[in-house]
C-alpha cells in the first residue's frame, strides 16, 4: 500500500511539472525535477487540456448552475448554528429545492440571507417559510428576509407557516404582526415609490399540539408535529415528494413523535448541541446549567446517534452548534459515532445534499460574495400612497443643482431621455 501511494505521488508531481515546463520553456524533453526526484518526461506526458477536461464532476456545487432531475431533490444549509453571533456561522435555516421547481425554506435564523444572497438564484426561491419555533435563531431573519428579499426581487408576497402557542399572542400570527408593525415606518416611506405588492406575508399558523398535513400543493406534502423543546409551541416538519422524504428536527430533545413521523426519510436533519464539555469549557457555562439546558432543551450528540440508529436514514445531518472553525465538527461527530455507524454528516455553513432515489452527493456550495437584486416585473408605484417629506425638511436640501446637471449630462441619452420624460419638473435641475 506505502508504494502505491509513493509512486501516485511521484505521477501527480510529475504532471503539475510537465505543464509548468511546457508553458515556461517549451521544452517536453528536459527532464523533470520533483520534491522526489527525476521523473522520466515519458511517464509524465498529459494528453488531457488540465483547463476544460477535468475528468470528473466538479467537486462543489457553482451555485445556481445545475437543474435538478425530475427525481432529484437539493437540501442546502443556509445556516447551520445557533443563537450565537458568528461571522463563519449562520443560525439554523434549510432550503429544500425539489426536481418540479418548488422550493421550500426551513426556519430563517439570524444571519441567515446573506448565504440567500450568495446563491445568486431568483429571490421567489425563498417565498415559503416554514417556521419550527419563535426563537431568534430559527425566525431572526424573517424581517431582512421581508424587506432585503423584497428589495433584491422578489415579486410575491412571503408566506409563512408556524405554530400556535400556548395562548394566542405566544403563536407566530402574532409574531409576524408585531414585525410587520415594527416595519410601518419603512412600509410608508416607500409605499408611492416602489412596487409594493410584495412586501406582504401572508401567515398560516397551525396547532402546534396536533400531527397533522400543513401543507399540501403540486404533489408536495408537509407534516409537522410537537417538538419537546423548552415550552409549548415548538414543532418539526417533514416533506415528502415523489418518493422523497426530508424531516427536519428543529430544536427539540428527543422524542417519541420525531421517531414516529420520521420514520422511513431519505435525510434526517436533526440538533445536535454541542457536547456539555464544550458548553463548559469553550462557552464559560456553570457545569450545572450545560448540563440543564443540554438535556432538557436539545439533544446531545450521542443522542441523536441513538435517534438515528432507530430511523436509519438514507443520510443522517447534525445541525445546531457553534462551528469555531476548529474541532467542533469532529467533537459532534465524535459523539454521535460512539451509536451511529451510518450515512452522516455535520452540517456546516453553505453544505449541500443532492438526494435521488439512487444516490445522495454531498458538496460544499460555491458561489459569490457579491449580488444585485434582479427585475420584479412591470408593476408601478402607487403614486396616491406616497408622503413627503415637510416643507422645513426639503427646504433645507444643500444645493447641489450644477453637480445634478453635470451627472445627467453625462447620463447614456437614452437614460436621459427616459429621466426629462417622466421625472416632475421640480425633481429635475433647472
Ligand atoms: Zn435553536
Ligand atoms: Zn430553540
């Protein structure tokens, strides 16, 4: 086994040499020198173009450049963490992109959008949102999610599904109207000026304490059920589409409805918090509330090993740790293989699942730290909705007037055009 390994090496060296020397000194017969030695040029000649002809699919999925097969379902982490502010690290959100186009995301954690962002897919990708619990690190988004997602493009309103709550005003109805309460001042200021129809959510908010279909269009069918997490109202949630089963924890200690209604999935999502050492040690916790929270709010890791082992997913996820970059994944995955010897991965930031009756590839998802919102449609403002600023305020405007008509001069004509068309007067320069 050493040997192979010893003359594998001394191949691929060779190879990386060879198209240095070609490209530097043209030169196939000077004799190559590597970290190993001489290697005989002829052992080394590449008939492959090392640019387009990879010999394989790509390892990492380029964000937004594959269509999936009709049997084909995508799972991506969009947020892989808890509540804890991390830039590596996004709070707990899931999307579920199916072979018939629909798509699905699974709570929207703080911190969460700009991984949407990255993707550079069409914003109605992210218009359905189920919601497990009315925690910042499984809903902390949905107000950037309300206003940035509208601003990027998306053309119809949001609809959120989530649980009720031990009494009315603790469900997600609730919730969602304070937020949309909270974003009146931002609502009116561009109300008049912008297309508007998409700023909405539209809310279906259901018992928390039943095992019931939430959800049920265009062949796709959603279940949620009770999670034992803290207090009343936390649920999770499975998919089922052509075949295909994804079930999703949430926050949840382990319980007798996960491992009833989960039975049978393709991919299991479920918590996994990190291990009370850790919460002890790296996270400054008295022994005695790791040891509370651990086991009474979530689910340690040799636990959801156990949960595992019962449901024998065709892939088995752990989500909900604080990543640091470090060891944290193998300490988790550590945990969980001291019971489970099956499919598993830690899920990290931007980790993606393809998933058809044959095979599940996992990848890590590349894509880019920069991107513009896309076109919403023809729809116009509501010009009987805009209100101005006062008087006093306006009047106040430093005069800027030669520079304003130095930039439209300077504007492509048929911008120009377009401006001195259909801009009021009194917004133009004189
Ligand atoms: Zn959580
Ligand atoms: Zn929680």
């Amino acid at each position: 086994m050493r040997s192979r390994m010893h003359r594998k090496w001394i191949v691929l060296s060779g190879i990386i040499v060879c198209v240095i020397n070609l490209n530097l000194t043209a030169d196939p017969d000077a004799n190559l020198r590597t970290p190993l030695g001489i290697v005989d040029p002829a052992n080394s000649n590449s008939s492959h173009n090392p640019i387009t002809e990879l010999g394989h699919e790509r390892s990492f999925y380029l964000a937004g450049s594959e269509e999936l097969g009709e049997n084909e379902m995508r799972v991506i982490a969009l947020g892989s963490g808890m509540p804890q502010i991390q830039r590596n690290q996004a709070s707990a959100c899931w999307l579920v992109e199916l072979g018939n186009g629909d798509s699905f995301i699974f709570d929207i954690g703080s911190g969460c959008t700009p991984n949407m962002s990255m993707l550079e897919i069409p914003w109605d990708t992210f218009t359905k949102v189920f919601i497990t619990h009315l925690h910042s690190d499984h809903f902390g988004d949905l107000p950037t999610l309300l206003a940035g997602g509208w601003q990027m493009g998306r053309s119809v309103p949001l609809e959120v599904w989530g649980p009720s709550g031990l009494t009315p005003e603790l469900g997600t109805e609730a919730a969602i109207e304070h937020l949309l309460g909270m974003f009146r001042w931002e609502f009116v200021s561009k109300s008049g000026r912008a297309p508007m129809s998409s700023y909405a959510i539209k809310v279906h908010e259901f018992d928390y304490t039943k095992e019931q279909v939430v959800y049920d269009r265009n062949g796709v069918v959603i279940r949620s059920w009770p999670a034992v997490h803290v207090m009343d109202g936390p649920v999770s949630y499975s998919l089922e589409w052509n075949g295909l089963k994804f079930s999703y924890s949430g926050d949840t200690t382990a319980n007798n409805f996960f491992l009833e209604n989960a039975k049978n999935s393709d991919i299991v999502v479920h918590e996994c918090s990190d291990p009370i050492e850790v919460l002890i040690e790296s996270r400054s916790w008295p022994p005695e509330a790791a040891w509370m929270i651990a086991t009474s709010a979530h689910t340690q890791p040799a636990i959801a090993g156990q949960v595992f082992n019962v449901l024998k997913p065709r892939m088995a996820v752990c989500f909900h740790y604080v990543d640091n970059g470090l060891d944290s994944r193998q300490k988790l995955s550590a945990g969980v293989r001291e019971i489970y010897q099956g499919p598993f991965s830690v899920a990290e930031d931007l980790m993606v699942w393809n998933i058809t009756p044959e095979t599940i590839r996992v990848r890590k998802v590349i894509g880019g730290n920069y991107a513009f919102s896309l076109p919403r449609g023809n729809e116009l403002p509501d010009k009987s909705k805009l209100v101005r600023a006062s008087d006093w305020l306006e009047k106040e405007r430093m005069d800027a007037s030669e520079v304003y008509r130095h930039v439209l001069e300077n504007l492509d004509p048929a911008y120009r055009k377009q401006i001195l068309e259909k801009v009021p007067k009194n917004m133009l320069p004189e």
